[in-house]
C-alpha cells in the first residue's frame, strides 16, 4: 500500500456566526443564527434561523454578542457546539 492510502482524513469542522439570545445556563449560551438562502422554488432570498446550543467554558459571551461557533463532538443531550470567539459585544 502506498502512504497516501493511509493517511486519516480529517473533517472540516462547521463554523457558523450568530447571536447569543440566551445565556441563563451554566456553561452554555443559545445562539441563534440566521442564513440567508434561495427559496427553491421562487428564487427569492430568504431568511432561516436556526438555534444552537453551543459550550461556553469560561461564561464569556453575553446576551446579544455576535459569536463564531464550532462544531464539536456531543457534549450533552442537546450541545454539538462550541464557542470559538466572541467578535463583538
């Protein structure tokens, strides 16, 4: 076998940007994020929102900071994301 064969693939992990609504949990923020997508069928642009329950070790975003968030491996029932940075507060 040739040593291309073997090397492991690493994924991309997902990153995605949005705002903290909610920051009551310990350790967790919900942040929302909204894409902006094509209608499939009128080509119009429209809004989806989606929520996400990401990891926050150190408590440090607030409600209605723009965060980047990364995707992780499960961390609880509901948490698949962590917090990457906070870009602005």
């Amino acid at each position: 076998m040739s040593e291309s064969s073997q090397e492991t693939k690493t994924a991309v992990r997902k990153t995605r940007v949005g705002v903290v609504i909610s920051d009551k949990m310990n350790k967790t923020l919900v942040v929302e994020h909204v894409a902006r997508v094509p209608h499939p069928r009128f080509n119009k642009i429209v809004k989806r929102s989606k929520k996400y329950y990401v990891h926050d070790e150190n408590s440090e975003a607030k409600i209605g900071d723009r965060v980047r968030i990364t995707e992780t491996r499960p961390l609880s029932k509901l948490k698949r994301w962590t917090l990457t940075e906070v870009i602005t507060h």
